[in-house]
C-alpha cells in the first residue's frame, strides 16, 4: 500500500521540483552576474547558487585582527587622486566587510590577495554576492564602510 496522499497523486510531504523553473533562475544567474537567487512560493523554497571560485583555489587563511590603516573614502574623496585599480561594485545593493556579525574582515590595507580572493559582500535583493579580487596585489585602501549602501560602479577598494 502506497504511503497517505494529498488526493492529487502525490504523497505528503514530497516535493515537485519545476525543473523549467530551476533552469530560467540558473540562466537569471548568469545574465545578471548574480552569485545566488531564492524564490519561496508557500511551502516551496528554491535557491539556485553559482560558486565562481576557481576549483583549486585554497580558501584565505584566517588572520589577527588589525586597525585599518587608511580611512575609508568619503564621497568627497575622488579616486582619480589616489593611486591603483579601484575594483568597483557591479550592482546596487549593500557592501559587507565581514562574512558575518563579529567575524574579522575579508581583506585589510596591506593584505596580499590572488585573483578570486573575496573582497567583500555585496547584498543585494537579499542575496549575497562575493566581490573579487579581478587580480592578484596588495589591498592598497578599503574605500567603503561596512553596512554602507554602494551604487553601481562605485568603486569599494584600491588594489596596489
């Protein structure tokens, strides 16, 4: 004998993936640049993630705590008078320095990073996306504040 049923055919408590559904967030994803989408429709959740770290690449070891050295840009400061590639956020949204709540930030001034080392968050639509470092350098200025909303193409870090 079958398990209980809802009377539609389908048992209690299982699942129907739309699989048309997964697939139109997945190509979302990628034409938006988007790291992760959700959707929730009742009892329904899906959340479809994209790991843009490369395979190989090891995880940042953790390190002590340190002052940052530089202070952050205001909006009067303007980019072109400082030196190096400013890396700039690639969406509205809200820029987070920490993985979470306590936790030491992702890069500081004076850190060396590899190409695909996370910068920092960007949330956005409460989805949390992982800026990157475009190139390896050193962390030269953080230009941004945690908990600081960002426009599109302001620029968040100065790397050397």
């Amino acid at each position: 004998m079958a398990g209980p049923s809802k009377g539609d055919g389908s048992k209690l408590g299982a699942m129907r993936i739309d699989t048309a559904l997964v697939r139109e967030l997945a190509e979302l994803l990628s034409e938006t640049n988007l790291t992760e989408i959700e959707v929730e429709d009742g009892d329904r959740k899906i959340k479809v993630v994209r790991d843009l770290r490369p395979a190989a690449a090891p995880a940042a070891a953790g390190t002590s705590p340190q002052p940052m050295t530089a202070p952050p840009m205001n909006a009067e400061t303007a980019v072109g008078d400082l030196d190096g590639e400013s890396v700039r956020s690639p969406m509205v949204g809200t820029c987070y320095l920490t993985s979470e709540p306590g936790a030491d930030p992702f890069v500081k001034p004076g850190d060396e990073v590899k190409a695909g080392d996370t910068l920092l968050i960007i949330e956005a639509m409460k989805v949390m996306n992982p800026i990157t470092a475009p190139r390896g350098g050193v962390i030269k200025q953080i230009l941004v504040e945690n908990g600081q909303p960002v426009e599109f193409d302001q620029p968040l870090v100065l790397l050397d």
